[in-house]
C-alpha cells in the first residue's frame, strides 16, 4: 500500500488525525468522535510503523461524557497476509479500562484493530485501524499481572538487592575500582549526616493556610528542602548498613525512618500540600524497610510499613475517577496530560512492588499500577519519545527514572530502558542536552542551572552504542554518578558492555513533540548548535508560546537566549513575560516597541491561564526535515515549521524554515506570514550580554559572548530595521532565583517599516562573524541565495 506524505507524516506525529479508507462510515467510530484535545488519542494511528512490539492499544473511553453500563472492552486484531492466504483473527479482553498491552510479540506483518465495548447491545465497534510490525519494531515484552506478581513474591527480601549482592569486604577488585570512589563518598556523606543533621519534624513547617501564591512556593520549596534532605539520609543509611555492616549506620537509619514515619499524612507534607514530598516519604519508609527487613523489630517495621500504606493509599485513590468503583479505572487512562500523575504513576507501580505480600491493599495497587505504568511511559510524544515541556523538565524526568526503572527490573525483571520509547528520550537528552551544553532549552526553568549527573546515570544503564558515547563523553568532561544510585544499580552497568560507543546525529527531528537540532559536530565540545520547535503540544503543561522558536549555542556559550525567569509557577512575571512569544526567537506583531503591550495572542501566540485545551489546542508542527548525508560535499540540514495554529486566528499563515550550511557554520531562517488584517511584524532576538548595533547599517545585529559571536543580517530589502526591544512591566513585587541573579537580558527585534497582510523576514545567522559572500537571485524554482558557494533554493 502505497501511503501519501500526509499519512507517513500523521503516523509518526501524535495528535494528527487519522484518515478515514474510502467508504468506511466516520460517523460511526465512536473513538474518533472526541472533541476535547486532553482525551487520549486512539493508537496505533493507522498505516503506522510501530517502534514497540507488541504495540499499546488506547482508545477514548465508551461513549464520551455519557454513562453507559459497559463492563469492559474487546479489542480485536486481524492479520493481513500479503500471500492471499485468510486473515487471522484475534481478540483480546482488555478489561474495563480503555487500553490493552498484549503480552506477547506480533509476528512482523500488517494488522488491522478495532475495539468494541462490552455491554451494550447492539455492540459498537470503531472502525479498523492499520498498522504495521516490521524490521525496525523492537521486542518489548510485559508479563501479564499474575505472572509479575509471582515473580516479585518468588524473590526473598531484601527485593531492593540484586541476588549477586556484595558487601563492601567482599567486593573484586574491578567493582573496587569502579566504584570504590562512591563509596568512600557514601561513608562521608552518611557521617555528616550523624554529626550534624537535624530532625525533621511537621512544627518546622508552620501552617499553609492564608498563604499567597509567592509564600506558598516558598514554604513548599522549604518543606521538600529539609525533607529530601532527612529521606536520603534515611535510605543512604540504611544501604550502607548493608554495604558496610557498620552498626553506627543501622542507628541512624532507624532514627531517620522513625522521623519519616511520625511526619502527619494529613499534615505539612500531606498530598495535598506537597505531592512530590508525600510520596517520597512513603517510597523512603518502603525502601528503609526493605533493605533493613530482618533488622528490624515487627513493631518498627509494621509501623513504616502501615504509614506508607497510608500514604499510598492517597496517591492510589487520587489515579482513580471512582475509589468507590468496584473495578475502578484510572482518570489518566482517559485524560493523561498530567505531569505529576504521571510520576505518581510510577512511584504508585514501585510502591506496589515493594509492598506486595505484607500490605493489605498492595495486590490492588499492584494490579491497577504495575503493568499500566510500564505500559505508559509516555504520553509526552510519541512512539519515538521525547518530553515537549522542555529540556529541563526532560531531566526531572531521567531522575525520576532512574530512582525507578532500576529498582523496578530488579523486583519485576522488566527492563524499562529497553522499551523503545526509553531509547528514543534517550536520544533526545543526548542532542538537546549535549556534553558542555552551556543551557536548557524550551519550557519552564530552562533558566535553571543543572548538572550532567543525571544524564550519565541514565545514559549507563543502557546497553547500546548512542548511550555509550554519551556517558563517555559526559564522564570525560568531569561529570559522575550521584554515589547512591551508583551504588544501588546493578553490577556491571549496561553501558560498560558496549564494545564501540557511536555519537548520535548532528541533525535530528522528533517529529511528535515538533523539536529539531543541528550540530556542527555533536563530538565537539565547542560544537555550534542550533534548536528549533514547532509542538503539537503547544503552549500546553510548562511549555511557552514559543512556536518556530530558536536557540543558538556555539563555543559553549548560549548566543541566541530565550527571556525572562519563573519566579513561581504561573506568577506574574511568568504570565506576562516568561512565557509568551515576545520572551522568545520567534515572530510576534504589533508589541516590539510597547511595553505595555498586551502579550498573549494580541501580539503573539495563543498563552491562557488555566484553560488547558486552549494552551494544547496552539499547536504548530514541522512540516518538512532533511539531515544532510555524510558523502555530501557541502553538507546543508533543513527543517521547516508551521506554527499558524498557535496564534489563535490572528495569522492565516506562520512559516518559518531552516537551512544549515554546515561547511559555512551559517543558518537562513525564512519567515513567511499572514494575516487577514494588517500587522507590524517582529523578529524577535534575546541575549544574556548586549545585543550590538552598526550604525552604517539598521539590517544587521551582533552578538558577542566570550569568544564566541553570531552576526544577524536582514536580507528583506523592504526597510526591515533592527529595534531595541522593552520587556513587558510586570507587577512587582517579585523575586530574582540565585541561577538568574548577575545576568543582564538585552531584547532586539528586526521590526517591519509598515504594517501589511502579508510579510516576510530572511535572515542569516553568521556563526563566527566571518562575513560571507552571499547573494540571492530569481531562478526558476523561486530564488537561488549562494553562502560562500554553497547555495539553497528559497520559495518565490
């Protein structure tokens, strides 16, 4: 079947729709039928190739919005053979929630699927979708729920240790000179922690009652502070107790546990007030117990063990639509957007792991959470992964899975990094996150400062060539494990297994979240990197109005910067600056020279506060990418976005592509746009040091950080001049975030002379300033522009 360029594209990007085979009645396909953009999408999408075998089957649950009396759901499967023998049917209880993860790999071939819902009569199926298993759909296998829980109950306590664990006396001389260093470092932080920490009591917390938004960020942030601090010194404690057998470390563990265990469910560090806090409590007082399990008193360990389940159970009834239900189903299952059920997800499945066979409710956590999350991971992109929110949530994400996935396979034997979305976010950290990256990019606390810790803890527990490279060459400039996490994984690493580490592309898409990059050389610390997004995500969750956006690095500083800071979530710096196109490289309107500019979608992209669909209904998308091949002589990577939809009706047309002319180290940004009434356009540029003018000559920017420089040169012709650009005045009083303060932001646009319908922006980023000879003619295919000989064909 021959597919069209829109179907190859839909198949990879989630959230298109499907398209309907002639004759099949639309109407009639009740999973199709959901209006609201925050309702899970059916999948596989049809004619799709799928990265994961077998494939994970969602649907829109049955009907929408309306109570039907179903009890559950069929999905059916039917073999297409391409030899004319007859199909072969197959089908599947699902049970009463709206997805189902077979069990067992499909034979490579094509399928179609239909689900139906059991109950009503007559029976309602949705139309057939197609999809495909082929050479490149990796094996991902999950046991069925029995089977999982025989094989954790099947391993003795502690689950948290693999069966070849070693103390520290006993360790070979290889282990010792991997990780020798981590654990001379556990030994002093564990002392420390002795000698000078202090309890941790639900008095330090005060109230949260009468708080303003700014106060409450603050008291959160200071309750997960000294929290977090007594929770790993609890567990820190307890490992090295089994490490070492130092009696000294079983005390404080057991001081730390009982200090974990008399914090309130209902009190300062309740679910409700704290979420991330309440279930690293629970997941702290489950591990302690467990690593410590034939050292403690029954007493001691039926309490850890019943306020963990208390605080559990909280987690457990927040993923339920009903706690009531009989068979309860998971709101997420439905309407899965959300970032920390999506984490509590993950910590509910562990919790369950941990807790089966001696908590009472832990066989239900179990059968709701265990299979379900793995199934899950994740609803941020598609098959190919990826994390839209932006970069640094991205990291968030890797250290949430790495306190996980780990313990995970050692309890369930399923190993999370080898499910092929785990590699493909991999892949994503890797180009967007490169070793010496000099910042975040995209969403929410991209401005935060990091480290690379994360990133070679996550990288090392796979075992192929792309991860190898990356935890390679993270550990050659200086990052290392936290010595925890080291000290607790599994002996030796994946990664140490690869014989030949391979360095990912230079120029990648990934197509479902709409991000782009393009290296000079991703193995060259001192790379030059372009980074472009155009997300049928939108501005949804922490992502910004920043559609067609882009973000320049090159020599290791940031050249082209996005602007402003999150002082707390959703305040009015974030509102009104932070968040909004005009903070980003990208085309706003009518705002360049006003700061009192309204700075939503009267001037830029579509940004709502708290209407979700809304802020995921501005989407853009990339509608064309070319990674340059090794054998050409004058390398050129391409991308192209279209951000229309994210500006809300304001613009018919937002257009924007990238040509990179490798050998050159020069991008072309073209900008195409429209409107139905007229508009000043801008083109909009930030810095973190002054943005510098040449006064023979308005076209022309240049930026210069360190020994690094980029020269921006308007090529429009029409009296596109470069402007000084005023943020937005924002209501004070807010306050500056340490990773912030020192840091002077200069805004400039290139500002159209007129307003008009219609307008175009062409613009070459010089890496370097090393002037080039550039010329642009009419030629047949629209217009020849030539880069010190290199040339590339723009549209008419």
């Amino acid at each position: 079947m021959k597919l069209s360029k829109y179907t190859a594209m839909c198949a990879l990007v989630l959230g298109c729709v499907a398209l309907v085979p002639a004759g099949m009645a639309a109407t009639a396909d009740w999973i199709s039928a959901a209006a609201d953009p925050l309702i899970v999408k059916p999948a596989p999408m049809d004619f799709a190739v799928q990265a994961q075998n077998p494939p994970a089957f969602a649907w829109p649950r049955y009907p929408l919005r309306t109570a039907v009396p179903i009890t559950g759901y069929t999905v059916e499967v039917t073999s297409v053979p391409s030899d004319g023998t007859a199909p072969k049917v197959t089908t599947y209880n699902a049970g009463i929630r709206n997805f189902y993860l077979p069990s067992v790999a499909f034979v490579a071939g094509t399928y179609t699927w239909r689900v139906t819902p059991v109950g009503p009569t007559p029976a309602a199926w949705s139309s057939p979708r197609t999809f495909v298993i082929g050479a490149s759909s990796v094996k991902f296998e999950v046991p069925e729920s029995s089977q999982l829980k025989t094989n954790v109950m099947a391993k003795a306590r502690s689950r948290l240790l693999p069966k070849d664990f070693k103390p520290y006396a006993s360790w070979p001389l290889a282990m010792m000179i991997e990780r020798g260093a981590a654990a001379a470092a556990l030994k002093k932080e564990v002392e420390a922690g002795i000698a000078t920490m202090t309890p941790t009591t639900d008095s330090l917390f005060g109230t949260h009652t009468g708080l303003t938004a700014a106060e409450l960020t603050s008291l959160s942030r200071t309750i997960a502070t000294k929290t977090n601090a007594t929770l790993r010194q609890f567990v820190a404690s307890a490992f090295a107790y089994r490490l070492f057998g130092d009696p000294r470390y079983l005390a404080e563990a057991i001081k730390r546990g009982d200090e974990a265990a008399a914090l309130d469910p209902n009190g300062p560090t309740a679910f409700a007030v704290q979420d991330q806090v309440h279930r690293g409590i629970e997941i702290a007082l489950l591990e302690g117990a467990d690593l410590l399990w034939t050292n403690l008193d029954a007493t001691r360990r039926g309490r850890w063990m019943a306020v963990a389940g208390t605080r559990v159970t909280t987690i457990y009834n927040d993923m339920l639509d009903d706690p009531k239900a009989v068979n309860p189903t998971g709101r997420m299952d439905n309407y899965p957007f959300d970032s920390h059920g999506a984490d509590a997800y993950g910590y509910l499945a562990l919790s369950a792991s941990l807790a089966i066979g001696d908590l009472p409710d832990a066989d239900k956590w179990f059968n709701f959470a265990v299979r379900p999350y793995m199934n899950s991971i994740f609803f941020w992109s598609g098959p190919e992964g990826g994390h839209f929110s932006g970069s640094a949530y991205s990291l968030y994400m890797a250290t949430y899975c790495v306190n996980l996935w780990g313990p995970l396979k050692l309890i369930t034997g399923v190993d999370l990094y080898t499910k092929p979305w785990s590699l493909g976010f991999s892949r994503m950290l890797m180009e967007f996150i490169p070793p010496k990256s000099p910042g975040l990019v995209f969403g929410d606390e991209h401005e935060f400062a990091f480290d690379f810790s994360t990133l070679k803890s996550f990288a090392s527990r796979f075992g192929n060539a792309e991860n190898a490279w990356y935890a390679k060459s993270l550990g050659a400039t200086g990052a290392t494990e936290d010595s925890l996490i080291l000290l607790m994984a599994e002996y030796p690493l994946p990664v140490s297994k690869v014989a030949t580490p391979v360095a990912p592309p230079n120029a990648v898409l990934f197509p479902s979240i709409g991000w782009t990059a393009m290296h000079s050389d991703i193995n060259d610390v001192k790379r030059t990197s372009l980074y472009f997004k155009s997300s049928p995500f939108g501005s949804y969750n922490h992502a910004h109005g920043d559609q067609n956006a882009i973000i320049l690095d090159s020599g290791g500083v940031r050249l082209l910067s996005e602007a402003g800071y999150e002082d707390y979530y959703y305040s009015p710096l974030v509102i009104n600056w932070y968040r909004t196109s005009r903070a980003h490289n990208t085309i706003t309107f009518d705002s360049a020279l006003d700061p009192d500019a309204l700075s939503t979608s009267q001037t830029g992209q579509q940004l709502t506060k708290g209407t979700a669909s809304a802020n995921l209904g501005s989407t853009g998308s990339i509608t064309g990418f070319r990674a340059a091949l090794a054998t050409d002589t004058n390398p050129v990577d391409y991308t192209e976005g279209d951000a229309t939809k994210a500006y809300n009706g304001t613009l018919t047309s937002a257009l924007r592509k990238i040509w990179y002319l490798r050998k050159q180290n020069v991008y072309v940004v073209l900008d195409t746009l429209a409107a139905p009434a007229p508009h000043q356009f801008e083109w909009n540029m930030h810095a973190v040091v002054p943005i510098l003018t040449d006064s023979t000559a308005v076209n022309k920017a240049k930026i210069v950080n360190g020994t690094s420089s980029v020269c921006l040169t308007s090529l429009s012709g029409d009296g596109t001049a470069l402007a000084k650009v005023q943020p937005v005045k924002v209501p004070a009083p807010y306050t500056l975030i340490a990773s912030k303060k020192g840091v002077t932001e200069t805004h400039s646009a290139f500002v159209k002379p007129f307003s008009a319908t219609a307008a175009e922006f062409l613009v070459v980023l010089d890496v370097g300033c090393k002037l080039p000879v550039v010329t642009v003619v009419p030629s047949a295919g629209g217009r020849t522009m030539t880069v010190n000989g290199t040339s590339i064909t723009l549209p008419k």
